[in-house]
C-alpha cells in the first residue's frame, strides 16, 4: 500500500515526514530567527506583524490564541493589549522556537496573563470557543494539512470572533522577476552567511512558493467555515493578511 505524500518545499516527501523535517528547519534556526528575519525583510517583517495586531484589534479581558508564535513578538505585544483579566497563549509545535519564547518574554518581564504551550494546529487541544481571536503568523505554510489546521482554529474561537493568517503569498507580475531572484539566490547566501544554513533558507523560498496564493487561501478559509473573508496584500502580494470570522 503506498504512503501519502506532501510537499517540503519541492520536494515531495511521505506526508508522516514533514512534521519532523519541519521541526528540523526550526531546530536549526530559532537561536537565529528574529536576526534572520529583519535581514531578510529589511525590517518590513514588524510592519507586517503591526498591522496584524492592529487588525486584531484585541481588547482588554479578551482570550487570544498565537499560533506558530516562535519567539513571541506578537504574544508580547497581545499579553499588554488584553491585560491581567486576559489572556494570551503562544503556541507551537517547535520545542527550540519555544524556548527561545520564554527566553525573550520572561527577559522582558511578560508573566501572569501568557501561558506558552507546544501544540500541533492540526489538532488544536482546546475547548470548543476559547478564543475571541487567533493569529497564525508565517506558520501555516508549514503546516502538512492546512484544511485540518483552519477548521480546528474555527472550532476554538468563540462566536463573533476572529482568525488572522498572515503569510508570504503571490507578489505582483511586476515584483516577480526581482523576488525569485532575491528568494533563490540571496536568501539563501543570507542564511550561509549568518546563520551557517543555507538549506533552511532555501527551503524557505521553496515552501512560499507551495503555499496557496490570496484567492485560494480565501476559498479554504470560506469553505472551513469562516464568514466575512477577505484579505490584505502588503508589500505588492509578497505577503498577504487573510482574516476570517466565526459567526
């Protein structure tokens, strides 16, 4: 009986490998991630996240849920927004990203209203309506069944409330030459250079590349069961804000 498969980045791989493939990237990044990524975006990565958080638009006493959160940048910024009456949950898979988390929230004196917890997306481990909002920044393309990971997202927001998905997409016809240039060459001399990993980057700019663009993400967050989808192109389509809500 042959094997499901899935993408890692082109490479096409039995769908029980990518997880651990995945957590391998991200075991071998996290140390260097947030440097990585204000090199590789010239710092547009924190004007993306900011106008995530402002889209949010959390308010105090309110439960979020940070998907894929890594080192926590959102999380930190949600955990002052809902206040010692909220609460805030920074969420991954990747035990290192995690880690590297705590590290930087406990530096930053964030406590009392943030728990930090490993979890898969596929299968969140909540309550059904938990949450009033949830976020999943760069991380969905990573994930091995993205219909699995938005209808368990659906599952745990509370009605009325909403999921943020903010991920690289389908730049402009007119971006395009100068981003696979960027993406395919320098990208991954970047990670070479700095970081000492020249295959995470490229996988990468490969796994961009697999994951669906504006208009299909949109239809997959429609037919999970998301109501009022639209989405946000920034920086001409290279990343794209979807935001959906449970009704």
């Amino acid at each position: 009986m042959s094997k499901e498969t899935t993408h890692f980045g082109y490479e096409t791989v039995d769908i029980d490998d990518k997880a651990r493939r995945v957590r391998g990237v991200f075991d071998s990044v996290a140390g260097n991630y947030d440097l990585m990524n204000d090199l590789m975006s010239a710092g547009l990565h924190r004007l993306w996240k900011r106008f995530t958080i402002e889209q949010a638009a959390v308010r105090r006493g309110q439960h979020v849920l940070d998907l894929a959160g890594g080192t926590g940048d959102l999380a930190k910024t949600f955990a002052g927004k809902v206040g010692s009456n909220g609460r805030v949950v920074l969420a991954d898979i990747n035990v290192s990203m995690l880690k590297e988390g705590r590290r930087r929230l406990t530096d930053a004196g964030v406590a009392g209203n943030l728990s930090i917890i490993q979890v898969d997306a596929e299968k969140l481990p909540f309550a059904e309506s938990s949450f009033d909002c949830i976020t999943i920044a760069f991380g969905l393309r990573n994930v091995t069944d993205k219909n699995a990971a938005l209808t368990s997202m659906l599952r745990v927001l509370k009605p009325g409330g909403k999921a943020l998905v903010l991920e690289f997409s389908e730049p402009s016809a007119a971006l395009k030459p100068a981003y696979d240039l960027y993406s395919f060459k320098v990208l991954p001399l970047i990670g070479k250079l700095v970081a000492n990993d020249e295959s995470s980057y490229r996988y990468l700019a490969e796994s961009i590349r697999m994951h669906p663009d504006q208009e299909t993400l949109l239809d997959m967050m429609a037919e999970a069961g998301f109501e009022k989808c639209r989405y946000h192109n920034l920086a001409g389509g290279i990343v794209a804000l979807h935001v959906g809500y449970r009704i």
